[in-house]
C-alpha cells in the first residue's frame, strides 16, 4: 500500500505555438497513494485538465517522468498507454459521453469488450456495476431516457466496472443541477470510501471539493497549494 | 475483441443508418448484379450458340472444290467441279473417320398436287442423316439400294411439307421436280434456324444419284459431308482429307489445292468470339460501378468517422487501442461491401433467371462466378475502407473527447 498510484515529477508539457512557447504544465512534482481522493482546482489555463490528460495516460508529457504503481510509464507505446487506460483506470466526463442509442448495460460493457471478456461475462459484471451506482434496474434504458444524474452515474459505473486502481473525473458534475451534483459527489466518497479507489476529481465547484480529502490547486502549470481537506462538511454530512 | 464481436457490433452500426447504408451499398450492389448477369448472358449465349452447332454434327467437316479461274476472273469457292463419288469412297478408308456422304446441291421449284415451293434440293448418301444427327419424324430414309438404283424418292424438311401439303401428311405422296416425280417416303423432324439464321426445315433430301442423273445431269459432287468418329479426331481427320486428296488430284507441292476444307469447330469459334467481346465490354461496365461503389463506399465511412469523433475518443479513453478502431471501420466497409455484394448475386441471378425465361436460354450462372463477384465486393470494402478507418486510428483521443 505503500507504492504511490501516481508519482510525477518535474512534469512539463509545452506547446509549441510558432513564435512563442506555452508551458501548459512547468514542472509539477506530484505523488498520489492508493485509497486517496484528490480535487484539483485552479482556475482556467491552470493547466489541471493537461495534467489530469497525461496522469490519466490520453496525453504524453513533454519532459519529466511518471511512475505509475511503481512501474514507469514514461517511454510505454501507445498501445501500452491503451492497455492501462483499459484495465487500471476509468474515467468520467462532464459531457457523460455515453453511446447515444446502445443501452446503459451496453455502455457499461465498453471498456470490457476491449479488455477481452467473453459477453457472457460482461453482462453479469455491467448490471452489477450498475447496482453499484443504484441503477440494477435501468440495464436496458437508452441513454435519452435517462436523466442527467443518471447518466453521470452510468458514466460511474463504466469508470468501474473493469475494477480500476484510480478513477479519474473531469468535471463530473459541470452539466448537473445541485442536487444531482451533491448525489453524485457522495456516491463517488462511498466508492472511495468502501472500496478503497483512488479518485482524482478536477473541478472549479468548490461543494463538490468538499467532498475530497486533498486539494491540490493548479496556477499557471504549477502546483501552488496542496493540503488535506478540513472535514467539517464531511462531518455534517 | 473477437471477429464476431466485431461483425455484430458493425453490423448494429449499419442498421442504425438503415437507408444511408442501403444507399451507400447501391453502387455495389449494381455492380455485382452487372456482373452475374454478364455471365450469365455469356454462358447462355455460348451454351446456345454450341447447342445449335452440335445440331449440326459438332464432328463435322466439309470438303467443297476450290476456286477457279478463267480468263482472270476468279469464280471463287466451291465453283470449281473437282469433287468425284469416288473422292467420297476413298476418305471413308482414313482412320477416325466415321461416314462419309457425297453431297449435290440444287435449288428447284417442288410442284405437289396442290401447291409449288422454291427450295434447296440436296442429294446425299444414306449415312448423311447420322452425319447431320437428324431424326426422321414419319417414314423411312432412303437406303443404299436406292441410291444404287438412282430411285425417285425424297424426304421433306418441316417447312416444305407445310407449304406443299398444308396439314396433310405427306407420306406416300408424289412431288415433280424439274419434270420428275419424286415418291415421298420421310418427314424429317423439325430443326429451326441455323447458326447463321437459316431455316433448316426448308429442304428437301434425295439419293445424290439421282440429284446427279436426274436433276443436274452432272458428274462432280457440290460437297463431301465427312463426320470425324469424335471431337478430338477432327484434326488429324481433317489433315489426312488434305493429303488424301492432295494425292488423288495430283497437285504437286506449291500449288494452291483444288478443294477446301471447313470444320464446325471454326464456325462455333467464331460465334463464341463474338459472345466474348460482349462479355468484356459488359465486364467492363461491371467493373467501372463496383469501383463508383467503393468510392461512395468511402465518402460515407469518412463521413461517418467524421460524426463519431467523439465515439471514437471514448472508445480510445477507455482503452480502445488503435487497432480496434481500425478493425472496427474497416468491418464497417466491408460489411456494407459484401452485403451489397451479396444482394446484387441475388439480384443478378434473378434477373438472368429473367432473362432465361425471355431469351429461352439455359441460365445456368455457373456459382463459382458468383463466388468471385460477391469475394471482389469484399476487396472493394477493403480497399475503399481502409483509408477512413485508418484515419479514425490515428485521431488523438483528446482531440476526438472535444470534438463537436
């Protein structure tokens, strides 16, 4: 337990624009145990999405190193970097990014079908992750018919269903009213919580952070502030 | 993820877009339609065309007297009188060959009881019928005794018997030619059109002793009817009849021969050139739509590529290699290609069967063509596909997440 899940550093990713040069990320030092739910905020062009992209293996790092469970993943092939995006990590967008016209089963299914399992297998394991985020009975609902919370949680239950080491959100709850957005916060701290994975949440919402236990602000590519979360709304909650 | 994993997923995503798909397969479709029913045409025509040349006797080869020249003018084939009974007699004696019959050929008017007919007289031995493979329908044929004893008795094709007996029969009956009464003793059956169009049944067969003796009073044959024992003897048959008589008329080495000499090999060759160049022009224009299909083909997979930017990126986070995106697309390709292909066989086989029916043609399209057109759709899919799906396996995941 005690290898970080993540371990950067000195991370750099600069675009180069012709003329001048925009470090997006410069020089971030970084480690992430397992079991941690880290939020990162920072306002926008703080370069949070870039890093949560390259910890989350969609984008490569320009300069720096980065150790994933103790294995460095810094030279892996793009084919690699798939293979863990597959098995080790889920993932959640602000825009859900479910298939329009495939079942909430189905959808759950997509990160196994690529992992190899027999469908047999994947449907079983799909309805269980959906009972997970309390939607056992919308395996067969189309995404349209599902309201925004509960397509966020069909989102979750994709994120989850290959048993992931790390989760990671990008703005989860940016399309989502507050209440939707409180739900699915405390369901995200119970898989935290219960299940023991590692969650990186990126957000500007500062309720939403509430619920992490480590705040990590991003400005200008660096990181500035980095400290545990006071649980005051925790303990109310 | 395995090919069937992949067949049914691509095959859902067709069935989404029922009618772009079904449009986007229609070049293919017609296409491979084209070509069954090309074939079709081909084999038909080719079966048909063989058909009525082995209605002839496919072993046959004809002997006629060359050309001739007097004062500068050359009469052309077969105006030359070199051909002797004897001629006959002689090639019945070379290996391979089967019957032989002198021919005499003359046009007359047949005067019955009744009515009067113009038709081609043609005065032959007994074997000729087993040489020309043609079944007498009443009566008898004539024997060799009647050709020994230069006997007036005549056989009728189908169409003189219907122009000088109209729904008579026959049999037993007397016609005059040019003077001489000729006994009806046979009807042959009906034959049709030739090859070359003619009408078959508009004959009438005498012994070619009596065409000689009574008609044209003449010494020389018009033709030797000469069937090869089978197909593969033709040639060796055919050289032998030149050396033979090349002998017999003395005609020294250098000097054009006095006779010449056809196979109905040549006759079908030619007929089944035409049927090829068809065929080609046809295969061509078959060709030209399956490669219009595979570029619309193209243009919908890279429309479709373009509107699932975003699939793709989720695909791609949540662990979809390039690979798999590839695979995917391509199948995509392939499986409108080959479904296209598949319903255009079917379409093609049904409209050859069509026409089959119109032309009275045997459709047999032989399934090895259909194979090979529904096989060339699967390329089409291929080839046409691989550039959008490779175009999809490159996209950037990120790129893709954002896309609009």
């Amino acid at each position: 337990m005690n290898t970080p899940v993540v371990d950067v550093r000195d991370l750099r990713k600069i675009y180069d624009l012709g003329e001048q040069q925009l470090a997006a990320l410069d020089g971030v030092t970084l480690t992430i145990a397992p079991g941690e739910f880290v939020v990162v905020m920072g306002p926008s062009g703080s370069g949070k999405s870039t890093f949560m992209h390259i910890v989350g293996f969609l984008d490569r790092a320009t300069s720096g190193t980065y150790r994933f469970a103790g294995h460095d993943v810094t030279e892996l092939s793009a084919d690699d970097l798939a293979d863990i995006r597959c098995k080790r990590l889920g993932f959640v967008f602000q825009a859900y990014n479910l298939l329009p016209r495939t079942s909430a089963a189905e959808n759950v299914e997509l990160p196994m079908l690529y992992a190899g399992i027999p469908r047999a297998q994947r449907r079983k394991a799909a309805l269980e992750a959906l009972g997970l985020v309390g939607l056992a009975r919308y395996g067969d609902h189309m995404p349209n018919q599902l309201s925004g919370g509960q397509q966020q949680r069909v989102a979750i239950a994709r994120a989850l269903v290959n048993t992931p080491t790390m989760i990671l959100a990008d703005e989860p709850t940016g399309a989502l009213d507050s209440r939707a957005s409180e739900e699915l916060m405390v369901l995200l701290a119970r898989l935290n919580e219960e299940r023991g994975i590692t969650l990186l949440i990126v957000t500007h919402d500062a309720n939403v952070a509430a619920h992490g236990k480590r705040l990590v602000s991003f400005r200008d590519g660096r990181v500035v502030d980095d400290h545990p979360i006071e649980h005051a709304l925790a303990a109310a909650r | 993820m395995s090919w069937t994993e992949t067949i049914r997923l691509a095959v859902r995503a067709l069935v989404r877009n029922r009618s772009r798909s079904l449009l986007t397969m229609l070049g293919v479709i017609i296409g491979v339609a084209a070509v069954v029913v090309t074939v079709a045409i081909g084999a038909g025509a080719r079966a048909s065309v063989s058909a009525q040349i082995n209605g002839l006797g496919s072993n046959l080869i004809i002997v006629i007297p060359g050309n001739l020249t007097q004062g500068g003018v050359n009469t052309g084939t077969g105006a030359a009188s070199t051909l002797t009974p004897d001629d006959g007699l002689a090639l019945t004696k070379i290996p391979g060959v089967s019957a032989v019959s002198p021919g005499v050929v003359v046009r007359a008017q047949v005067v019955s009881p009744t009515a009067n007919w113009s038709t081609q007289i043609i005065g032959v031995a007994p074997s000729y019928l087993a040489i020309r493979d043609w079944p007498i329908a009443r009566g008898t044929f004539f024997d060799d005794a009647a050709t020994k004893g230069v006997a007036k008795v005549c056989v009728l094709g189908q169409t003189v018997a219907d122009n000088l007996f109209p729904g008579q029969d026959p049999v037993g009956r007397t016609v005059i030619v040019r003077g001489v009464p000729f006994t009806v003793i046979g009807l042959l059956t009906r034959r049709g059109q030739s090859a070359t169009g003619q009408d078959q049944d508009d004959t009438v067969i005498i012994p070619y002793t009596s065409a000689m003796k009574r008609l044209t009073g003449q010494t020389m044959l018009g033709i030797l009817f000469v069937s090869a024992r089978d197909a593969a003897d033709v040639l060796p048959v055919q050289s032998a009849i030149v050396s033979l008589l090349e002998a017999r008329h003395r005609i020294a080495q250098g000097t054009p021969d006095d006779f010449a000499i056809r196979n109905l090999q040549d006759i079908a060759n030619a007929a089944s050139g035409a049927a090829m160049t068809m065929e080609v022009l046809l295969a061509a224009v078959a060709a030209v739509s399956l490669l219009v299909g595979g570029i619309g083909i193209m243009n919908i997979m890279l429309v479709s590529v373009t509107e699932r930017t975003r699939e793709i990126g989720l695909r791609l986070s949540v662990g979809a290699r390039g690979a798999a995106i590839l695979q995917q697309f391509l199948t995509e390709a392939v499986v409108l290609s080959t479904s296209g292909g598949a319903i255009g066989a079917l379409l093609g086989l049904a409209g050859a069967a069509a026409i089959a029916t119109l032309a009275h043609w045997s459709a047999a399209v032989p399934p090895g063509a259909v194979i090979i057109a529904v096989a060339f759709s699967a390329l089409v899919g291929i080839f046409f596909g691989y550039y959008p799906a490779a175009k999809a396996a490159r996209l950037d995941p990120i790129e893709a997440l954002r896309a609009e």
